[in-house]
C-alpha cells in the first residue's frame, strides 16, 4: 500500500526539487537563480521567435518538463551531465514552439519594421538637488536591506567603480573578472528584489524616476 | 580566443536585439541551454546592453530593437530603471562637493580642553591615546598581514591628528602589496550607523553607507575596507563620516597617501 501511494507521490514539486534533478551538484541558495536563468532563456527564446504568448509557452515548457520527470518516463541516468539535462529542457521548448507555430499559422510582425524612436531615458548629468536627495535616500536603503557582502561588493563595484570597470576592480581586488562579475550579477540581483519586494522602496524608486524626468509607460 | 569571445558577444548582442534570423536564433539560443558559458556570456550581454542603454551609448537602430523586442516585459523595464538610477547616482557621487571638515562639539569640547593644558600634559595625553589605540590596530595588523591583502590605517581620529599635527596633513602608508584599506575611526557613541566618503578634491571617489559601530578594546570604532585602487600615490584625500541617524555635522580627516 504505502509503496503504491509512494509511487504516485511527485518526485518533483518545488524549484529546489526541479534544480536538483537538473544539477544535483548546485548548492541549494542557488537554485532559485539557476531556475530564473533557465526561465529567462526559454523567454528570450520564445520572443526572439516572435511568439505572441511567450510567457505561456515558457509556463508550458515547465509544465511538460515536471509531467514527464513525474511519469517517470525520465530520470536523472538517462542524462550523462546537467548540460544534457539543460538541452533536454530547450527540446522541449523546440517542439512547443512547432506546434505552436503549426497550430497558431502566424508569427508576431517583425519588430524590426517598427519605424518609432521608443520611449527614451532622461540624460543623466543634471540631475536637480531634490532628485538626487531622492535618489541617494533610496540607494541608502536599499544597501541597509543587503547583507554586508553584497552591499560591500555593489559599493565597489557599482556605485564607484561602476560596471564599466569591472576589469579593473576585480584585479584590485586580486580576483578574477568572472568571479567579480558573478558576485556583482548576484548581488545585482538582490538589490533589485530589495526595491521590487519593499513597497516604500518601490514607491521612492518611481519618486526618483519621476523627478528626473522618466516617463512612465 | 578573445576575438571569439568578441563575436560570441557580437553575436549574442544582435540575438537579444532581435536582429537575427529565424535559424540563428534557433542555433544561438540552443548554445545558451547546453553551454553554461555561453549562457554566462548572455547574462553578461544583458547588462552591458542596458548599461549602453542608459548611457545613451546604443545607435540608434540599436536602441529601436532594444525598446521594441527587448525591453517587452516589466522585469527588464525594472532593471533598466535601477540601471538608470544607480548610474545617476554615481554621475551625482562623482561631482558632489566634499562636506565642510567640522569636528562635533563633544569632541570639539575635550580638544579644546587639552589644548588649554601646558605641553608636556598635552605629550602625555597624546601617548596615553596612542598607546591604547596603537596596540589593538597593531593586532590587527598583524593578523590581516598574514594574507598580505589588507593594509591597516589604524585608528586614527581628528583629536589625536590634531594633538600630533595640528593642521597638517597626515601620511597614510599603505603597502602596495595590499588590495585593501581598512580604516579604523573612533566614534563617540556606541550606537549609530555611519556614512563614510572618501574625497578627492570635490569628489567623493568610494563612500559606504550604514556602518555599524563596533567594540575595539573598550573603543567604540567603526572600520572600513577601501579598495588600494581607490587610492593614488601622492594624492591627498579626505575621509569624511557622519552618523545617518543623529545627523551632527560630518568629521574629517586629511591624508597624503605614500605607496610603500
């Protein structure tokens, strides 16, 4: 009996379940930027084939990827490495989009005709005394958000040195460019989630915007 | 090697553009699932391109495809925005004047009271401060020596500058061996988070925000690690730090760096 219901259990529910069957070498805290990088491949992908639904084929994408791991149809052995297991996803994504392309006959307009200028970004020198009290209470607390490793590494790297520069800060830092650019893209990436997460955070992000002249859309 | 890495960023570029054609997009986005470095390099083209983006450095058919077929959902939108703000940001830090070099009133208080005492009080006064401070940043010294990566400054406060060199400017050896500085500076009160800048000229050239006070042999301290590379020989700089939350006017202190 309980080996029955063991056999209809999932084996794969959660992110850390799927990152584990992907790449069962990864460290957990980094399973959810794997997935999210995955996740962001299979978009691109979808939108640079100029389908309409790309954030339905990517759901879908996933969708197929647990059914057939929780079948059993699939497992880790059948898969000599985590790239294999990476391109099996992309497989997956490749089919959908034939029958997608099959079934729906027509493509996005090429975005390449489009003629218009697009929206632009205010200039970046000038900006008034008030906006830049604005930004820098923002930037404040968003770093007091951060652990001292992220906000010691955005410090450097990117309010000072600047992504521009990333080459020669990491040789000041004696380590190498690729290291520094990870530590940087992740420590990026927690700034972001401590603007989008904090709603005073995310409200004195727009303030800042607005001042300077950025137009929403 | 490097002049494929150029045209793997070349052709990654003109990917997430959507400049390429339907069998390129296929064959490039099929690189990027089965090989991790690739998928590294995109990640990396993405940022170089919003950085282009906000820097108005894009042409101009190349900023068209980055709003029409790239910047298509809220999540890059954001990334733009911060992109935006935070190179703002380091455009307003490059040009912001340095704040006035004001010692707080508590400390202005004491200074001024050793001041009034005869020389040799004042000697024994400065020794006394020496002693208790020199012997902790020394243990420090030696053990961040040990990895040879960190350069100690030790803790040096705008009284004791100004008991040993009233006006003068202070030389900071730093080892040019060494990738960091780390700056000890007393602080009055056990409690706060600080804002430390270091100036050049007009110029704040690294600054931290939110330093937590610590404890240093009784000492209520608060220590920074400066990148060496902020640091040019024969320069002088003026690291400045203020208390976020009591808001009494920034201390300073002025130093002339000498590479050993």
């Amino acid at each position: 009996m309980g080996s029955v219901s063991e056999a209809l259990k999932p084996k794969v529910e959660t992110i850390n379940q799927l990152v584990a069957w992907l790449k069962p070498d990864l460290p957990p805290a980094e399973g959810d930027d794997y997935v999210r990088g995955l996740t962001e491949s299979l978009k691109i992908y979808f939108e640079r084939s100029r389908v309409v639904a790309s954030e339905d084929l990517v759901n879908e994408t996933w969708a197929i990827v647990l059914r057939q791991i929780n079948s059993g149809d699939l497992s880790q052995k059948d898969f000599a490495s985590d790239d294999a297991r990476r391109g099996y996803v992309f497989g997956v994504a490749k089919n959908l989009l034939r029958e997608w392309v099959k079934k729906q006959g027509r493509r996005k307009e090429d975005p390449l005709q489009d003629g218009s200028d697009g929206p632009s970004v205010p200039p970046l020198e000038g900006a008034p005394v008030d906006c830049q009290k604005l930004l820098t209470e923002l930037v404040d607390g968003v770093l007091d958000r951060l652990r001292s490793a992220d906000r010691d590494i955005i410090q450097t790297a990117v309010l000072v040195d600047g992504p521009r520069r990333l080459e020669e800060t990491a040789t000041a830092m004696s380590i190498s460019y690729d290291a520094l650019r990870k530590r940087v893209s992740r420590a990026m990436a927690r700034f972001k989630t401590a603007v989008v997460t904090s709603e005073p955070l995310s409200k004195q992000l727009q303030s800042a915007l607005s001042c300077l002249g950025w137009v929403s859309e | 090697m490097m002049e494929s890495r150029a045209q793997d960023r070349e052709l990654l570029s003109r990917y997430l553009l959507g400049e390429l054609e339907a069998e390129d997009v296929e064959r490039v986005a099929e690189r990027t699932f089965m090989d991790r470095d690739y998928f590294d390099l995109l990640e990396e083209v993405k940022e170089d391109l919003t950085e282009d983006y906000v820097h108005g450095t894009l042409t101009p058919i190349q900023r068209r495809h980055f709003d029409a077929n790239y910047l298509v959902n809220d999540e890059r939108r954001k990334d733009v925005q911060i992109a935006y703000l935070l190179a703002v940001y380091r455009k307003h830090r490059s040009t912001s004047p340095a704040p006035s070099q004001v010692t707080s009133g508590f400390w202005a208080l004491i200074l001024e009271a050793i001041r009034r005492q005869k020389p040799t009080f004042r000697f024994a006064v400065a020794c006394t401060a020496l002693l208790s401070i020199v012997l902790p940043a020394l243990l420090v010294w030696m053990l961040t020596r040990a990895d040879r990566v960190t350069t100690v400054a030790g803790l040096m406060t705008p009284e004791i500058n100004a008991v040993r060199d009233r006006g003068a400017v202070q030389v900071l050896p730093v080892e040019s061996g060494s990738d960091t500085v780390a700056i000890f500076l007393s602080v009055p009160s056990a409690r706060g988070r600080f804002k430390v800048e270091v100036q050049q000229g007009p110029s704040a050239v690294w600054r931290q925000a939110g330093v937590s006070v610590a404890s240093l042999n009784g000492d209520s301290v608060i220590v920074v690690f400066i990148p060496r590379i902020t640091f040019e020989q024969g320069k002088e700089y003026v690291i400045a730090w203020q208390d976020m939350e009591s808001k009494v006017p920034a201390e300073s202190v002025r130093y002339r760096i000498h590479l050993k």
